[in-house]
C-alpha cells in the first residue's frame, strides 16, 4: 500500500497534536495549531523542542526527535490528561458482605466515611478493611437513604450508587 498524502497530513497531524499538548507542560515550546500542514511554525515547533531536549537541531522529525516526542507527550498526559480511574469492583466480587476482609474493604469504608460527612443520617464509620457489624450496618442505611433493598452487603447496584455518592461528595471538597 502507498504512502498516501493523506497518510503524511495524519502523521504531521500527531506530531502537532504531540507538541502542542507538550507545550502545555513546558512553556518553551510553542503551542502550534493542529491542521496536517508542515508550516514553519511546526518546522519552528520542532527545532525549539529539539534545541530543548538536546537534539540535533534539524526541524525535521527523524526517529531520534519522534521518539522523544512520543515520550515527553506521554509524560505531559500524565499530568494534563484525566485521572485513571480504578475499577476495585469487579464482577469477581459480585457481592461483598460480612468476613470479607482487604483493599476492597477498606476502599468501600473510605467511601461511607466520606459520604457520611454530606449525609446527616448516614454516620461515620471505621476504616479497618474488616467487613463487619458495623460496616454492615453503615451499608444498610447507606441502601436505605438511596432507596435500595437492605441487605447490608454491597452488591453491584450497591457499589455503584456509592460510587455516585462518594463522587458527588468528593467533587465538592
């Protein structure tokens, strides 16, 4: 298959896209506009962030200067990009309940602790990552306010409407 023009426009489109998201973590490097054009603003792009990560200075992109990019843009989106978010409820867990014991527990604890405090009848809670009478108790007012079945385990819907919660309760700290 050839090398399309098109194919060149995408390539010079990421290598854009890499410098500009870069700029947004080190202020030497130009943000340039995204369009497929190999323009002297990229061309000047290109040769700061080579002078800047000790490159050769060529304003071309060779291996050497693309794979620094793909790695100082992977850092930025480290720190520009969103959260990465954890899954510790799987469908392995399917319901958690009295003796369950570990990180899952402690995360759910957390969770209910932090709810409790936007909550007026939901009360704090120990965080020990023991399931126990407590932390049962906790989960049936939790399911009683959100207006669940009362089980005191924590199944999916359970999990999922605590995550909402604790969410929602956090996004306002």
């Amino acid at each position: 298959m050839a090398y399309t023009e098109e194919d060149k426009r995408n390539h010079i489109r990421e290598v854009q896209k890499f410098l500009r998201n870069i700029s947004s973590v080190n202020e030497k490097i130009p943000a340039i506009i995204i369009d497929g054009v190999y323009d002297d603003a990229t061309r000047d792009a290109v040769r700061i962030f080579q002078h800047e990560y000790g490159l050769p200075e060529t304003s071309e992109v060779d291996t050497l200067t693309w794979n620094t990019l793909a790695r100082e843009h992977n850092d930025a989106l480290e720190i520009i990009g969103p959260p990465v978010y954890i899954i510790p409820f799987t469908a392995d867990s399917a319901v958690v309940s009295v003796g369950d014991s570990g990180n899952l527990i402690f995360i759910i604890q957390a969770m209910l602790d932090t709810v409790s405090g936007e909550w007026d009848n939901l009360e704090s809670i120990r965080i020990d990552g023991i399931f126990g009478d407590n932390t049962a108790s906790a989960v049936r007012s939790f399911q009683r306010l959100s207006g669940l079945p009362e089980t005191g385990d924590v199944d999916s819907p359970t999990w999922n409407r605590l995550a909402r919660s604790y969410n929602s309760a956090n996004a306002k700290v």
